[in-house]
C-alpha cells in the first residue's frame, strides 16, 4: 500500500515538472527564435513481478517488470526551424536555414542566437534586443556608424554581407555545429556549447533573408493538449493516493479492531 502511494507521488511530481516545460514553451510561442524543450522521462526503477505459485521450481517465473515511477531524466532542444515572419523591419534578419548567428553577452562569452531582431546601440554597433553585440565574420562588432545615411541605406544581403549604399560594411558571423545537442539555452533566445570538442563550424549554404524574423517552434495546439494531458494524470494519481490513504485508514481502524 505505501509502495503504491510513493509511486503514484512520484508519478505527481514527474507530471508537474512536464507542466512547467509545456508552460515555459507556450509562454514563449510569441517569441522570435525561441526553440521549445522536450522532455524526456525515465524509471526510477523497476521490480520484477514472479508467480509466487511457481515458487518451487528451480528457475523462477518471471511475470514482466513493475515500475516503481517516473522522473524527468533530461530536457532537449528542438531546433527545427520555426516559421518566417514579415516585419519590414531594415535590421531584422532570418535564418532561412541551419545555423546560428553569433553573439557576445555582457560576460564576454560567444553565444549562438537565432532571433535576428537587431538594433544600432549608441555606439554605433549592431546588438541584440537584449542588448548583446552582434559579431562579424572575423569576429570583431559590426560598426553601423551612419553618419549621414539612415537606417533605409542598409542593405543586408543573402549571403550575410551589410551594404550600406551599395559598400560592404562586414558580413554577419553564421556558425553551424556538428552535434547541436551540446547547446543549452541560457534566456534572451541565447545558446552556450557547453561541449568545448564540439566546436563551431563554418558553414556557407545558409540563407539570411532580411525584413523578417523566425518565429517560434513552440506549437501552442500541441502544448495545451500535452498540458490537458498531464492535468488529467495528475489528477488520477491524485486519486490513486487518496484511495489508498483511504484503504489504509480502513485496515487501521476496522481489520485492526479487537471485538469483545
């Protein structure tokens, strides 16, 4: 009986955790770049279930296995490509293919972005909405000092390159990586490689398409039936642990009890 309340607890526990990813990536289904987190589960542990009947043969009889719960083992990225939206926007850029544009945040560290909705900071470079320096191709910021041209001169072209009145400024840095999964989102739609072997590669089939921006992977249909879902298991196992609670307040008080 308490084998079967810690189960259904621990089932609790493994379901609002899921709820708090499945909240986190629709809070974030209006966010340009943002990839959503899938979870992934795992037995705690499993028991195996014998035919006791059987008992007295040499070998035992293994019926199946038991589970004695879940638990969230490790979260990924989905960096499929999220849909292109039109903005007009002269310094908003998309990636209409593999790739990350690369950034410095306010620690110095290069990071790897897909949310292209850049801006000129008051010392003339080209950042982030979150305010981290957009790099070039040799890895220096990207000077937009326009002096008597405006924002409209600017024209950032397919291959990365930034013409300002038909003269090349710098080229955005693209990167590309082998193995993705080493990335982990650090807020802003901003990603670290935490996996120093896997290093960035240079990649030039990608295609930056100005006047947009990516929208989110996170698909909102998909996440409120997951969040139903999970509100519906939840609930059963509430009632798992309560029916047990009240199974064993009945052994207690009645099978316990001495009748004179």
């Amino acid at each position: 009986m308490f084998r079967g309340i810690e189960i259904a607890a621990k089932g609790m526990a493994s379901i609002s955790d899921l709820n708090d990813i499945i909240a986190n990536n629709m809070a974030n289904v209006s966010t340009p770049g943002f990839k959503q987190l899938i979870p992934t589960f795992k037995d705690i542990h499993e028991l195996a279930v014998k035919d006791k009947e059987l008992s007295g043969l040499e070998e035992d009889v293994h019926l199946g296995s038991l589970s004695m719960g879940s638990m969230l083992d490790i979260t990924q990225l989905d960096f499929r490509q999220g849909a292109l939206l039109k903005t007009d926007g002269t310094l908003d850029v998309a990636l209409n293919s593999d790739g990350f544009f690369v950034v410095k945040s306010d620690t110095g560290e290069e990071c790897y972005t897909r949310n292209g909705g850049f801006f000129i900071n008051e010392d003339g470079n080209l950042v982030t909405r979150a305010g981290d320096v957009v790099l070039g191709e040799n890895g220096g910021s990207i000077d937009l000092d326009l002096g008597a041209n405006s924002i409209s001169d600017i024209v950032i072209m397919g291959d990365g390159r930034i013409m300002v009145k038909e003269q090349e400024v710098d080229r955005l840095k693209v990167v590309g990586f082998e193995d993705s999964s080493s990335l982990k989102a650090m807020g802003n739609t901003l990603f670290r490689n935490i996996d120093k072997e896997n290093k960035p590669l240079a990649i030039d089939n990608y295609m930056v398409t100005q006047g947009y921006l990516e929208s989110s992977n996170a698909n909102v249909i998909e996440s409120m039936i997951n969040s139903i879902t999970g509100t519906r298991t939840y609930e059963t196992l509430s009632k798992v642990v309560r029916s047990a609670d009240l199974t064993m307040k009945k052994a207690v008080n009645d099978v316990g009890r001495v009748i004179r």
